[in-house]
C-alpha cells in the first residue's frame, strides 16, 4: 500500500503491465500451466521459461518424473517460481498462459477438462498430429491440431507455438552458430505478443508467422523436420532459420 500510495501508476494492456509515473514499465508475474511437464517437451519448456519472470504450475499425470524435474529447476534457479500442481482443472483455473505440452491424441481429453476454466486465456498448442510412421499428418486437409483445439476451446485464445523445435534445442538453441527460429502463429494480436516473449524467454528467435490457419503450415514443417533428422541422422538437434538481408 505504501508503494501504491507513493507511485502513480495506470494498468497498461493484457498481460498486467503498469505504467509508472517516471515512463517506466513494470510487468506483474504471469502464471503458467504446463500441462503435460514430465514429458521431453514439457520439461524442455518449463526448464528454459524457469529464469524468466513467470510462475510455474507443473502437471502431469507421473508426478515422480514432475518431481525430479522440479528439483531440476530449483538446482540450476534456486529463485524460480514453480511447484508440482495434481490437477489440470485446478492449474488452468489459477494460469494466465495454459501450455498443452501434451501429444495431439491427448488434446481433445485434456480440452474437456479444462474447457470452463480456460476462457478467454491462451492456450498454448504445442502438438504435431503425425502418424504412426511419422510420414505425415493425421488431420483433415484443409486444418491443424491448433485449430481443432480452437474448436474445442472456443472462448479461448488458442496459439501455436513451441512445435517446430525439439526438445534437445531448448537446451542450446543456437545451430551452428545460429540461433534457433521459433514459429508462431494466432488470431489474438495480444495474445501473440506476449507467446512471442515466451519464445524469447525460452531462448529462440520468435517469428509470427501468421493467423491460426498458418499452423497448418507449422505442423507440416515440423513433420518435414522429423523425416530429415530419421533420413540423415542429425540426431534430434535441428531446427528451422529464415536466413535474410
């Protein structure tokens, strides 16, 4: 109160930024479900989002592997934000940013879940809907799993985000002396905004690539991706940059 008392201050934009009286900007800790942490892209993310200034709720269903990487993230920032969360329902209700680092045949169970919760908040989609053999995708011409999690989540600000990388290059997301694209795209012009300080926390080069229906050219560079690392074995550390003047 004191601070208040002593600071004009005025609420500017979505995402809970305030304008101070001397110009400044001072930006309000944003919390984030990850739903589906203790996978390789779960945990991936949550890691490298752990040094920025978020809250973290960790879900998933194997909550020893949730836990281990918990300890992970305190070891390396003893300062960061995150606890262990047992229900998604519960984790969506308190989030800003709900991350669905779950795989596409899991997105229409966890939507249901978390459906009444989620309104008018981002929801992050991460999944790439490949088949069995990893040769091609399994939605209908014509969409992408981004905009069947739309559907499902209709007062929602769904985001594709996070699905043209692996894992193992949120770890080092430079290549060859290059720093990593992260492709974006989404309908919601705030909403974008702050995904692209998400990737950027995370340590990629953010490019918004278009409106929602662009995922569907997102899904299908990521599969092209995963066909090049099996073909020519590069190891499951590779990832997509625009090179311009």
């Amino acid at each position: 109160m004191l601070f208040l008392a002593s600071t004009q201050w005025s609420r500017a934009g979505y995402g809970g930024s305030f304008a101070l009286s001397n110009g400044s900007i001072m930006k309000t800790k944003q919390t984030i479900a990850i739903i589906g942490a203790s996978g390789n892209m779960g945990s991936a993310i949550a890691k490298s989002l752990a040094g920025g200034n978020y809250r973290l709720l960790l879900y998933s269903t194997n909550q020893e592997k949730t836990a281990t990487l918990l300890r992970s993230i305190h070891e390396k920032h003893p300062g960061a934000d995150a606890e262990l969360i047992d229900c998604s329902t519960q984790a969506s209700w308190e989030a800003d940013i709900i991350i669905m680092a779950v795989p596409y045949a899991a997105e229409k169970e966890v939507a249901e879940k978390i459906k009444e919760v989620a309104n008018q908040k981002i929801v992050i989609s991460i999944a790439n809907p490949l088949n069995e053999t990893y040769s091609g995708l399994v939605t209908d011409p014509g969409t992408s799993a981004a905009e069947e999690l739309q559907q499902l989540l209709p007062h929602s600000k769904v985001v594709k985000a996070f699905n043209t990388t692996y894992a193992a290059d949120f770890t080092n997301p430079v290549i060859d002396g290059k720093q990593v694209d992260g492709f974006i795209a989404g309908s919601d012009p705030e909403a974008l905004e702050i995904v692209v300080e998400l990737v950027a926390t995370a340590g990629f080069n953010p490019i918004v690539a278009g409106d929602l229906s662009i995922s569907r050219t997102l899904e299908s560079m990521q599969s092209l991706l995963i066909s090049l690392t099996m073909k020519y074995d590069y190891n499951w550390h590779a990832g997509w940059k625009v090179l311009h003047n």
